[in-house]
C-alpha cells in the first residue's frame, strides 16, 4: 500500500505556498456519529433515590467520571487541534 501517490498538500503557510484548502478543513464541529448510552438514564434514577450528603457525593464522583462514559461525540476538526499553529506533542 503506498499512501504517497494519492496525498494532498492541506497547508503550507510556514513554506511561504499559497495552498487552496479543500473545504473539509473549514469543518470545525464534532467529526462523526454521537453515541450515547442507557447507562446516563439510570444513573438518573439512582440519584433520585438517594438521601442528601449521599446524593450530592454520588453527584460529585459522575461529574468526576470523563464524558466518554455517559456519551460520545466525534473528535474536533484538524484546525482545532494544537498541532495545526503550534508544536506537535
């Protein structure tokens, strides 16, 4: 498989090139499907039930937990990335 004989130059500003971007670039919201799970419906219920010190300590380790648990979405476009204008990490 040779990925070089069908590439496309997207940017080239620190070469001093004048690049046409294709318009895919310009896309800055989520990248693909979102997903989302049943699980953020009976945490709800959970957390209906549960008495006042406890509910908000329950409460407190969801919001600790990262979004991917409850849902996900599709990652950002290439020009959001810090990559694009800075270092790449």
């Amino acid at each position: 498989m040779d990925t070089g004989t069908n590439s496309t130059v997207v940017a080239a500003e620190y070469l001093g090139m004048a690049i046409t971007e294709p318009p895919w670039l310009n896309y800055f919201r989520k990248w693909g499907p979102k997903l989302t799970y049943d699980i953020a419906e009976e945490i709800k219920k959970v957390e209906k039930l549960l008495p006042g010190k406890l509910k908000s300590a329950f409460d407190k380790f969801i919001r600790s937990l990262p979004n991917e648990v409850l849902g996900e979405e599709g990652p950002t476009g290439p020009k959001l990335k810090n990559n694009w204008t800075g270092d790449e990490v």
